[in-house]
C-alpha cells in the first residue's frame, strides 16, 4: 500500500465502496478549474444533453483533458492518485475526464453503478475507479451525489430502483471516490442547483 495514502481510504473503499478525501485540493485549483469551466461552457455553447440520465438542466462537458491545463493537473493529484491506484494498480489508465454543472429544475438520476454495461459477472474485482472533485459544496439540500454504501459487493443495482442512499455531502475542495460496482446517481432537484463537479 502507498504510505501516502491517509489511514482508512481504502478499508473504507473495500467496505463500503465509497469515501470522501475532505478538502484535499488546493483552493487556487478549484478556482482555476471553476474559471476554465465557466470559459469552456461559453465558448462552446454547451447545452443539457436532453435525457433522462444526462439530464434536461445540466451542463456536461466531455474530454476535458483536450483542453490542457488545469484539467490536465486532475488525473494526477498527489491526495488523490495513490487512492484510486491503492483500489485499482499503479498501471491504471485514465478513461475519461468530464464535467457535470447541475442547475434548479433538475431531476434526480436514476440510481446506476458505473459497471452496468461491462459484461462481467457481479461481484467482480474492481475494473474502474471513479472520483467526483466538489467545485462547490454538496449539501443535501442541493443534491450531493447519492450512494447505496455495499452495493460494490453485490451484483449491480437494478437501473433507477429504489434504494436506501445516502448524500455525499463534502466541502469545496473535496473529493468523492468510489468503486464503479457501487450504486449512485446525481440527486440534485428543483430547489437545488449551482452544484458542480469534475468527474
Ligand atoms: O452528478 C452526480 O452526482 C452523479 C453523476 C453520475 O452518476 C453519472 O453521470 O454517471
């Protein structure tokens, strides 16, 4: 195990699929992320995807590591890097690297787990590693991500059941990690809004 990770990420990973590295990014990033985002948006006109999984009021914007710095400083964060390579290998790749703006009026996201389309029997070891990094604060009441803690071992939630969750709320600055074999979804609803994160 990599020393730098801090005590309980992973057992917590192994146990409940999930954990949160509190405040673990600089606040001079964020901002840069936060002022490269709001650019991006702009010039390329981004617009809600239109459906019912990327939503009908929120911004995503894909591939952002075409864009060069600051996304290029996400994948490789020294508080981050060594939990997801603790969960998955020092060789694991980057896949993606996208944005999610959550604005009022959104509906909540059917409750998924990340491996649904992989044709792996469940539970299987671990394949992907996903982190959410809070651009804002998530609250409850502005509908932090929702995760059902164990579903990582057991087989994939049913698409859009119904499950006991909980909000990952997390300061600015933080980082929600989990397992892609755990079930969650984006939660924000109408009185909610202004969320936003890199994923
Ligand atoms: O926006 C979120 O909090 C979760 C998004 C998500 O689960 C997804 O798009 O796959």
């Amino acid at each position: 195990m990599d020393e730098t990770v801090p005590e309980g990420h992973l057992a917590r990973m192994k146990r409940v699929g999930f954990t949160i590295a509190e405040k673990a990014i600089e606040s001079d990033l964020i901002e840069a992320l936060n002022d490269a985002l709001a650019r991006l948006e702009r010039d390329l006109g981004a617009k809600p995807a239109m459906n019912g999984f990327e939503g009908h009021h929120t911004v995503r914007i894909y591939n952002l590591l075409a864009h060069g710095a600051p996304f290029d400083a996400v994948p490789v964060h020294a508080a981050i890097l060594p939990i997801v390579e603790g969960v998955l290998d020092a060789g694991c790749l980057v896949s993606s690297l996208s944005s999610i703006a959550i604005d009022p009026g959104e509906r909540a996201q059917p409750i998924h787990s990340d491996d649904q389309i992989i044709p792996l029997a469940k539970p299987h070891a671990p394949v992907i590693c996903n982190t959410m990094w809070a651009l804002t604060d998530f609250t409850e009441e502005n509908g932090a991500t929702r995760l059902v803690p164990g579903t990582h071992l057991k087989p994939s939630p049913e698409y859009g059941g119904q499950y006991e969750t909980i909000p990952a709320e997390m300061p600015k600055g933080s980082v929600l990690i989990w397992m892609e074999r755990c079930g969650m979804a984006g939660a924000r609803t109408a009185a909610a809004g202004g969320a936003r994160a890199s994923r």
